[in-house]
C-alpha cells in the first residue's frame, strides 16, 4: 500500500492518527520517507518530558524548532521529517508536532483553527499558545490581537477558539500544501496532495477538477478526462456540462 492509500484508508476511521497521517503527507511525495523512523523521532522527543513547560522547552529550545518567516511557503515547512530534520516549519506543523510530542508525555493538547493563524490550546484552561512564536502564551483577548496583526478584520468569533478534530487539522496541512506546488508548478506532488484532500470530509468539484488538470499537467489526458466523467449523475445539469467542457479539452491534446 502507497501513502496515499494508507492514509485514505486511515482517515476513514472516527479518529485517525495525527502523528501518522502527518508523516504520510511527506511519504507521499518522498516515497523514500521512513514513517516510523519519524514516530521514533517524537517518541524520542518526549522522553523526560513531565510539564508543559518542559514540553516547550525541549521543542523551542533544546531543538530550537521556529516558524519559518522568510520562506513561509516552502513545502518542507508542512513536511513533518523537514519540520524536525531543519528545525523550520509553519503554524500547523508546529502545532501537529507540539501536540503529538505532549501526548506521548500525557501532555493533552488541542488544535485551534484560528483563521489565518493556527494555535494550540491546553484544554479548558483558556491558556493558548503560539508555536509560530516559540510556543508564546496567549490569552482570548491576546489571540484576537495577533488575529488582528495578520489582517482580521470585523467580529472575532469565539468560534475562532474552538479545537478542531484531526481531520480538519489533516485537511489544512493539505491544502496549504496544495498551493505551494500548485504555485511551484509540480504536478505530481500535487496529484498525490489532492487525492490524499478528496478522501477527507468537506472536499469538492475544485479539488476534483485540479486534480484532473494536474493529470493532464502530466500528459496524463485521459485519465483526468476520465476522472470528470466518473462524476456522481446526481449532480446538477450546469455541473455536469461544465465538467463534460473540461473532459473534452483534456482530451484534445491528444489529437
């Protein structure tokens, strides 16, 4: 089984495995990635471990893991071996990593889907921290204000604050994937990135769609016709010619 079968196949059950799914988005487009060397590698990261303190300071500072400002983009920042092997990542992937290293020490921790900015709460506390900014502790009124330096604006919903379930957490990881090599034009990467999205709830024709010009992207026409074709009948009648339009302009490079 390919990454990106063991990963659809993990996400199906009620609560997949964070560490692990994580890992499968850097075998997908590394097939040479050793899943449980890395699992090892958080294992190992836990050990000694007994507070969030200590938590924070075996991530921030003994490794020295940081955000990675100056090349925010770069897909390694989402790449869980990268994250640890470069000590550089984004806002989630630290997050996955801060969140995974502390269950293994019995360190509970959520995700927060804050938009714009992705923090990690300890549960029931209203304590947040942001580990874009070496695991900085943030209070609701000061979560709001960094919601407001990154450009938020009108209402901040408390819903901002509210933890997220793996799959959401997966399914942002992915897409933040999904721009960089779409912008990086590598469509291959990109084929196995939004085939790992579509087997995840609140996937849709966009992400289908892409991937199908990610196929022909590869000279790969008819299987991205194909693809669209293979769209559920139930779909409205607009969709469905528009989807037939695409098929069809796929197909013509092969004549």
């Amino acid at each position: 089984m390919d990454a990106v079968e063991e990963f659809a196949e993990l996400v199906q059950g009620d609560a997949p495995p964070l560490d692990r799914c994580a890992l499968l988005l850097a075998a997908a487009v590394e097939p040479d990635t050793d899943v449980e060397r890395w699992l090892r590698a958080l294992d190992g990261l836990a050990d000694g471990v007994d507070s969030l303190d200590a938590l924070l300071r075996r991530l921030f500072v003994d490794i020295g893991l940081t955000g990675n400002a100056t090349d925010y983009t770069d897909p390694r920042n989402s790449l869980i071996p990268y994250v640890l092997g470069r000590g550089l990542g984004i806002p989630i992937s630290l997050a996955v990593v801060t969140i995974e290293v502390g269950r293994r020490a019995g360190i509970a921790l959520d995700g927060i889907g804050m938009p714009g900015h992705f923090l990690v709460e300890v549960p029931g506390t209203g304590r947040f921290l942001d580990v874009f900014a070496g695991g900085t502790e943030l209070d609701a009124a000061g979560c709001e204000r960094r919601w407001r330096e990154l450009g938020g604006q009108g209402e901040f919903e408390p819903a901002f604050l509210a933890p997220v379930p793996a799959w959401a957490i997966l399914a942002r990881m992915l897409e933040n994937l999904r721009g960089s090599y779409r912008t990086r034009r590598r469509p291959a990467d990109l084929e196995r990135v939004l085939r790992m999205r579509l087997a995840l709830p609140a996937a849709d024709l966009t992400h289908l769609v892409e991937l199908a010009e990610a196929l022909g992207a590869q000279a790969r026409w008819d299987e991205g016709a194909a693809l669209l074709r293979a769209t559920p009948p139930e779909l409205p009648a607009e969709q469905r010619a528009a989807l037939e339009l695409r098929a069809r302009s796929l197909l013509a490079h092969l004549n």
